[in-house]
C-alpha cells in the first residue's frame, strides 16, 4: 500500500472547519466507531494518510502516519521480529494505528507489557488552533515537557488529530505456550493474581466458561522451565484463541444482549451481577453480557473501585464511559478547551461537552 | 547564573500577614521562616541555584496541603512541592517570596496489597523503601533512579524518574496507577485508582513528569513486580567507543531486553576504578555493562547468548560475574560514577540527554571535539540500552568564568543531542536548569500548548511558576544568542 503524505491537506481541512464553524468527525478504518457516544461533525478520513516513517529495528522504535493500516504495520514488525507489545485489537482489517491509540485500546498482553499509552514515545498532531506540533519524540527517555503524546491516547480523537506516531516496539517471543486447566471464577482469580507475582514469563491469563487459560511467552528455555512449575493442559493452536479473544471473536462476544467492559483491580471477587462474565488480563479487565440496568452495574462496580464502559450498544441514552467527578470533569473540560477550544475535533465522542 | 543569597529584605506587610495565617494552619515545628533554618532548602541536587524562600512548611496531613494551597491561592503567592530534595535540574528551587511546601512529613506506607501487585504511599515515601516494605512478598518497584535511597516517590512521579532498568521495565510513568493530588486552588483530587486504566483522559500520564506545575501530589499507587529469580551481568571491554556502540544495536536487534546496560567511557572507567576496584579494564575504551534477569534456565541461556553477541561484535574481552558479590562489585563501580568523577575534578555538572542509540558514536566524536574546544574534559556515562547519556563535565567553579564556560557546553550537548533527533532531558526533568534549551526543541505552537495545559490545572499560575516551560519572550532572547544554522527560532515573535 503506497505511502502518501496529507498532512498539508489535513491541516486545510481543519482550517476550513474552524473557518466554517463546523465540527469534524475523524475517521480511520472505521472499525472502532461502534465506540463511545456518536458526534455528528463533517467526516474527516485520515485514511489516506498512511506509510511507515522510520523503523529501525535495533532502536525498538517505529515512526508512522496516523492512517497506516494496523495490519501492515504489524506485518514489517513481525518480519523483523518484533510486535507491537501491547497486542491491540483491530476490530477489522482496516484498522489504522491512529485510531488503535486514539481509542487506547490494548489486548491480552496488556498486564504484563504495558498498554497502548506505554508504548507511544511521540507524536505530531494539529491542534485546535489549526497547529502542527510535535510532542516527545523517539526515544524511550525523555521528560521535555508535559508528555501530550500519551494523553491524546485513549481521548478519542478529541484533543487533537494525530498526524505520526512513534511507538516502543519490543521483540516477538521466540516460543509461546498455552494451558488450560478446568476450575471456578473465584479460583481462577485466585490462580492469575497468584501468576502475577511469581517470576514467570506470563503474557496472557484469562477465564472463560469454566477454564482458565494461561500463557507464557519467552525464550525456549524460560517457556519450558514454565511448563514445568504449571500445571494444566496445553491448548494446540494457543495463538488462535488469544486472537479471538483479542478480537471478541469467541461465541461469548457473538450475542445480543448489551455488552459492558468493566475495569477492576484483578483480585477483586466475582462480581455479583447476573449475566454471562469472561475475565480478561488476569481478572483485570471483565466482560459482561447482561440485562442489568446500567445505573445498577455502576453501582455494584463502583463498590470495588472500577470503572464500567459500556461496550455495545442497547439503546440507551445513559453515558457510555464512566461518569466523571465533578472535579476531575473540570480538569476534562479545561483541557479539551485549551487544545480544541472551538470544540471542532469529535464533540461529544467521549462526554457531553467534551 | 540566579545566586540570589542576598539578605532577607523586611517583610512588606502582605508577607507578614501570609506568614500570620500560616501559623494559624499549621503547629509551630511544621512552619520555619528563620533564615537560617530556611537555609537548608534553598537549593535541591543542583546546588549551583540557589534561592530562599519567604517560608518552608512541612504539613502533617493532606487537610493541612489544602489550607496551604487554599491561602496561597487566595493571597497570589506561589508554591514550589518539594520531595527529597534530590532532583539535578533545580525543580526545586524556590520561588522568591513564595512558599516552600516540603512533603517530608509524608512518609506513611499506607498499604501493600500483594494479590492485586500494589502499593500506596504518601510521597514522602522514599524510592528504595517501597522495595523494602514489598520485599517480604517477593515483590519490588521496579524504576530505580540512582538517589533510590534518599529520592522519594512525590518527586519520582513529579519527574518521571528513570535509572538503569527503564529499557525492560520502563519509566515512572509506566508505574504508576493511581494519583491524589491537590490543585492550585486546593482542591482534593483522585486521578486513578489502581486499576490499570480510568475513564477519561490520561491525566497520570500527565502529572508524571509534570515538575510540580500542575498539582500537589499527596498519595501515589503504584504496581509491583515480582522480583526476577535471578540476574547476571557481563562486563565487556572495547578498544573503540564506536564498537561498544554497535554492540548495543547488535544486541537489540538480536532479540534481547536486557534489564540494564550501561556504557561509560576511558575517563568514567578509571575513575571508578580508582574509587571503588571495580575490576574494571583501565585500558579500554569504552565497557558496557549488560545485566540480564528473569528465571534461573532462562538466565543461563541468555547470559551466554549476550556473551556471544559482545565477542561478535569486537569486544576485546567479556567477563561474567562469578557470583553476586562480583555482580554486586559491577554495579558498584557503575553507580559510583558519579562521585568518582568528582575526586578527580573540583566540580562537575551532570547532563543528561537522550539520543537514538544509532546516532551514539557520532553524538560521542562531537562531544570530544566540543570538550577539547572548551578546554574542559567530559567524561560520558550512558544508559546505553535506552539512549539516555550523561556527560560529565569536569570544571573548577573558583576558576573565574569556568562555570559559565560549563554551562555553555552543557547548552551546545544539548543542542547536539535535539538536532540527532533526541531531547534535552531523559530523566532529570527541566526544572530551571534546561529551561533555555527548551527554546530549541519545541517550536513556540508547542510551548504556547504547554503553558495552556498548566493554565487548564494551574489557572492562577501559581505552581512552580517558571520552571520547565519557558516563555515565549524568553525563547526570543535566548534565539538572539543561539541561532542555529543560521536559522532564527520563533521568527514570529517581536524583537527587543
């Protein structure tokens, strides 16, 4: 796929829309807009503004445009034997790496190698100023200024439009291996926050109809000396339940009843709210298929100290990320007036007013 | 340079009431505004600024931070956050007139929660203590700036502090999860809640790293680890800086996340060897220093693995630790670079800039050349594995003008590393030390974008005021005396 450079005609069309008044709604692949609340602006497709920048293997560090495919991108890693460590969803092939940081997403491995924010070093974007700036860099360390770069990850687009990013590659393990054993909620907590504090190579635990699946990642030799302290099955072909479930491909993700992501700390017990549960990121990160009441959901999660996303839609007009307090929504609004004071890029995606 | 020891001057009569209602707030031996007990506060690890506050408080409870900050806001003083005091980029320093606001009183572990890998501390909290108080349960923390026995945590997030380990365990803000701050206007704030993510914006990412312009940080969550099995290290000699630059792309590409690795140059070594018998080849040109860890097969592979690679790529000798005491004497002499080099210089002044590994043996000749035309000698110590370099530079403050002839070298590194595609600070922040080369790496868009985030925190600008960002005009009266190739920064600007 060639590689084009609209960053000119990108910064035009926010010129036009700040001239015009108007908001923009940003589009990558369009595979994430099932995502947070709707905005209704003028599309903006960053699509075409593809192509690796820089990447070099021996610097762990990869510079490319906002509308490059996640795909492609992922496939020059891997030739080099290296991945993107927070093993984002794509949600669709024409998932770009722009809208995988904008939406903040991180798969399976997230626990153990960090998230989408931990691995951005840097960034251009336009501002809502019309403003090209550049913030971080290329390197791993550097503290020169407030780190803008992290904060446009997971904002949804709503600070800023990313230009380029550079992202902290790490290498691909060499050896992977999956178990499976057989056993209850609570015990599977148990079991993957017990993982989680031992010196294991440990890059994946998740709990699903009854199993716990463990995986660890490494050299051969620190897979096997795994294999050995572990007990459970090993699960043939490992790689592909991690996808589907990284891609909400498993039957669990398949129905219709309303879907909520649900952060908690991992050694929180079973949450007591009817419905179907799948425990992610060692107990971290749970998904729920229920007809419970939003309101009520909240509440229960709240109790414990996370936070409640509602993932698939149901109609509804409740909030779809967690409510903010009221300080911390003063300290949002701030912010989103002092990059995009004229609220032009995404209105409304995340919070009213936002 | 600011030397601002001047006497006090009598206090004006807006100062006097400040200092009456801060006695109303606070128990008498948590208020000092006797000159000499504000003395020991008027500068923090960079001693070559130094400032006395109009007063140092040292609060016992968070209510007591806000009424601070509720009074400052009120009364249009500023505040400096102060930690241990450890920091190399004048963060600290006070402001003239303002209030010093020393977090030393907030030492209280207040939880270590071993299934969910978490602690939460006060920030008075030293870095090394967290370990300590985890250890019992196989756990650590994992980033570990080189003051990890006097730094405390409040000013490791301020700075995002980093060391030698943040290449595989990465920085500060990579372990961090969850926030109370006070505002400017002294409004208690949660940010975070130890879960690995939060609604909203990214606002931890945000605060590390932020120099105390943005909030006060009075409680920090953060993740532990488990503590690897085992580690080892190998010591390798290179005849060529330029090898042992190689040799660390040799490594990277060659699949390994080494926990640490670390360069230090001919003058570095024989320092350190002279200081602590390090066992370190005084002849060589460059050693790295290459630690692997994790579980005890793995480690034994890996280590032969790195040895492998040094020897591949002209390492003239590889040596393993035979035991820990010997891992322990590697890192020793490492780590006791930094006083090393000061027994063979009167003074030196640390930088502390990063580059793409790539661009290591180039960045290193220049610096050579700029050292000899300075006539100043620098010896380089560099966390290799993430880029990071400290220069040191060696110099005689009693020598008239050699400190300005320092900081000017120190200023033309910096530019050196900005224009190889790198930052003025990887991990010693700012503060006022690095605020004119600001000036050449960001563009003024991104700096008027920086001071409207401190303003979305900080709207009366009270925070640490004048540190970290610099101004537009200051950068227009900076660019009058750097102009780089030619070219003048912030051309918009007015001239004066």
């Amino acid at each position: 796929m060639g590689a084009t450079d609209q960053s000119v005609a990108l910064r035009n069309q926010v010129l036009g829309a700040l001239e015009a008044g108007t908001a923009l709604k940003i589009c990558g692949g369009e595979s994430k807009h099932f995502l947070g609340r709707t905005t209704d602006g003028q599309a903006l497709s960053v699509a075409e503004h593809r192509g690796i920048v820089d990447y070099d293997p021996r610097e762990l560090v990869l510079t490319a445009r906002a509308g490059t495919r996640l795909a492609e991108l992922e496939e020059t890693l891997a030739q080099a034997g290296q991945m993107l460590a927070f093993e984002p969803p794509h949600f669709g092939e024409r998932a770009t790496l722009g809208g995988t940081l904008a939406c903040g997403l991180s798969g399976p491995r997230r626990p153990y190698r960090g998230a989408a924010r931990d691995a951005v070093l840097g960034c251009r974007l336009i501002n809502g100023h019309g403003e090209v700036l550049r913030f971080g860099g290329q390197v791993m360390k550097n503290v020169a200024g407030y780190d803008v770069s992290r904060l446009m990850v997971g904002a949804y687009g709503t600070l800023g439009l990313l230009l380029e990013i550079s992202v902290r590659v790490w290498p691909r393990p060499t050896h992977s291996l999956t178990l499976v054993r057989e056993c209850g909620p609570s015990e599977a907590i148990e079991r993957m926050c017990g993982l989680s504090v031992q010196p294991l190579p440990v890059d994946g635990a998740c709990f699903h109809e009854g199993h716990c699946y463990v995986r660890v990642s490494g050299a051969k030799t620190a897979v096997q000396d795994a294999h050995r302290r572990l007990d459970g099955e090993v699960l043939h072909d490992g790689g592909a339940f991690w996808e589907a479930l990284r891609e909400h491909r498993l039957p669990f993700f398949a129905g219709h009843e309303p879907l909520y992501r649900i952060v908690v700390k991992p050694h929180t017990p079973p949450l007591a709210i009817a419905g179907d549960w799948l425990l992610d990121w060692g107990g971290a990160q749970r998904w729920l298929a229920s007809t419970v009441p939003v309101a009520a959901i909240r509440h229960c999660v709240s109790q414990v100290g996370g936070h409640v996303t509602r993932w698939r839609a149901d109609g509804s007009e409740a909030d779809v990320f967690e409510p903010l307090t009221p300080a911390l929504a003063r300290i949002h609004r701030r912010l989103k007036d002092c990059f995009d004071p004229r609220h032009v890029f995404n209105p409304g995606r995340t919070y009213p007013g936002l | 340079m600011p030397n601002a020891l001047k006497p006090h001057p009598e206090p004006t009569p807006a100062q006097r009431k400040l200092l009456k209602a801060l006695a109303r707030l606070l128990p008498p031996a948590c208020l000092l505004t006797d000159p000499e007990d504000l003395r020991p506060f008027e500068c923090d690890g960079l001693s070559v600024y130094r400032r006395l506050p109009l007063a140092v408080v040292l609060p016992e409870t968070v209510e007591q931070v806000q009424a601070i900050m509720r009074l400052a806001h009120r009364m249009r003083v500023p505040v400096v956050a102060r930690g241990a005091g450890t920091g190399l980029s004048g963060g600290a320093l006070p402001a003239a007139d303002g209030i010093l606001l020393s977090l030393a009183k907030f030492t209280r572990i207040l939880r270590i929660d071993p299934p969910n890998a978490l602690a939460s501390v006060e920030p008075g909290v030293r870095n090394v203590a967290i370990s300590e108080a985890a250890a019992a349960h196989g756990l650590y923390y994992a980033p570990d700036p080189s003051s990890q026995i006097a730094c405390t945590i409040g000013g490791n997030v301020a700075e995002n502090a980093g060391g030698a380990h943040c290449l595989k365990y990465g920085l500060t803000v990579h372990n961090v999860l969850g926030l109370k701050v006070v505002t400017g206007e002294g409004e208690l704030v949660s940010i975070g809640a130890g879960t690995l993510d939060s609604p909203g914006y990214d606002l931890l990412a945000l605060m590390a790293g932020s120099e105390g312009m943005l909030a006060v940080i009075v409680e920090v969550t953060v993740r532990l680890l488990p503590k690897p099995e085992r580690a080892q290290v190998a010591l390798a000699a290179f005849d060529d800086i330029a090898k042992a630059g190689e040799a660390v792309g040799a490594l990277i590409a060659g699949g390994m996340v080494p926990a640490a690795l670390e360069m230090m140059d001919t003058l570095a070594v024989q320092a350190a060897e002279d200081f602590v018998r390090a066992g370190y080849p005084k002849d060589a040109a460059a050693i790295l220093l290459c630690e692997v860890d994790g579980g005890n097969a793995e480690v034994s592979h890996a280590i032969m693995a790195v040895r492998e690679v040094l020897l591949r790529s002209g390492a003239s000798r590889v040596r393993t630790a035979v035991d820990e005491a010997e891992r322990q004497l590697f890192w020793k002499g490492r780590k006791s670079a930094f006083p090393a080099v000061g027994r063979i210089a009167p003074d030196y002044y640390c930088m502390d800039g990063t580059i793409p590994r790539r661009e290591l043996p180039r960045v290193l000749r220049e610096i050579s050349a700029l050292s000899a035309r300075y006539g100043l000698p620098v010896a380089n110590v560099f966390h290799a594995g993430d880029g990071n370099l400290h220069p040191l530079i060696l110099f005689d403050a009693n020598k008239p003008g050699e400190l300005a002839r320092c900081e000017a070298l120190g200023r033309e590194i910096l530019a050196l590393c900005v224009a190889a595609g790198g930052t003025i600070t990887g991990e010693h922040g700012v503060g006022m030390e690095k605020i004119d080369s600001m000036c050449i790496q960001f563009q003024s868009g991104e700096l008027r974008q920086f001071h409207a985030v401190k303003a979305a925190f900080d709207p009366a600008g009270l925070l640490n005021p004048g540190k970290a960002v610099p101004t537009l005009h200051r950068c227009a009266e900076f660019g009058a005396m750097h102009v780089h190739r030619g070219e003048l920064p912030h051309p918009e600007l007015d001239r004066f």
